[in-house]
C-alpha cells in the first residue's frame, strides 16, 4: 500500500476512534477538564479561549484572552504556552496528563520523536499559539492525535480535519 494511503488510513480510523470517544465525554469529565485545566494553566477558562489547528507539518495550540483589554489573561497565557512549550521540547507532557487525567493520544509517539519536533511560540494580539511542526509523517501523525483529542476534551468545536493551507 502507498504510504500516502496508508497514512491516509491510519488518521481516519484515528479520527473515528477520537470522535467515539467524544461522544463518550460527560459533562462532569469536561468540568474536570475545565477545573484542572484552570490550575495546571494558570488561566481562567471563563476569561480566555483556546483553539488547537491541524496542519500539513503539525498544527497549532492557541489561547486568546476573551477580552482584548485583559492585559493580565494575556501574560498568563503567554507565560504558559512559553512553558508548555519548553516541557514539551524536552518530552515532558505532564501538564496535558494533569488537566486531562490520562496520557493524551499521541503524546508516546512525540516524547520518542521529540528530536523531530518542533515547538515555536508566537504571540499573538490577544494571548499566544505555539506551532508545532515536523517533518515526520509518524511525527506529525502523533501530532495531530493530540490535537484531535485537545480539540474533544477541551470541547473546541475547532476542525478535526487538516488545514489545506497553512
């Protein structure tokens, strides 16, 4: 098989497992997501939203103050994507682990590939997105598992598909 079409293969199966398991979430798992995620981040989910982006290469996390004049929410979504970011590089996924209360789909995969992963934080006007991208086809699989999941778990309603242009 075409290594296209099997990759191909592998994210859509990927893409029905994650939206069974969606369907699965209760409203007191993603009160928990929503508590923890308030702690771990050190942000408020009432005053800032996040969005997670599937790319080509990767994808994206961002966190946006929902008030553009809330200088505060800003910083501390700055001061944690930089965070997140760095633990990241060093294949430490702790904090996904703490606000979601299990291992992330994907994260096994990027804390063995995390040589060929890339982690660039960008502010933005409203808070910060970290980039995240690869050249590797299993890399960038395990990437968009994770942000799949993030995009479920942290009830988004962001695409689970690939951004045709990035």
């Amino acid at each position: 098989m075409h290594a296209c079409v099997e990759e191909f293969m592998k994210t859509a199966l990927l893409i029905a497992a994650l939206t069974l398991f969606a369907s699965a979430q209760t409203p007191d798992r993603h009160a928990g997501v929503v508590d923890r995620g308030d702690k771990v981040m050190g942000f408020s989910h009432t005053k800032t939203t996040h969005h997670f982006q599937l790319l080509k290469d990767g994808g994206s996390i961002e966190a946006l103050a929902a008030d553009a004049s809330d200088a505060e929410s800003r910083q501390e979504i700055r001061e944690h994507l930089e965070h997140i970011a760095t633990m990241f590089k060093q294949g430490n996924f702790n904090a996904p682990m703490l606000i979601h209360a299990r291992t992330p789909p994907g994260v096994p995969t990027m804390k063995k590939l995390r040589s060929e992963i890339r982690y660039e934080v960008q502010d933005t006007p409203q808070g910060a997105r970290v980039r995240v991208s690869s050249e590797n086809a299993k890399a960038i699989a395990a990437i968009h598992e994770f942000l799949i999941f993030q995009i479920r778990d942290h009830q988004t309603g962001d695409p689970t598909t690939v951004k045709a242009d990035q």
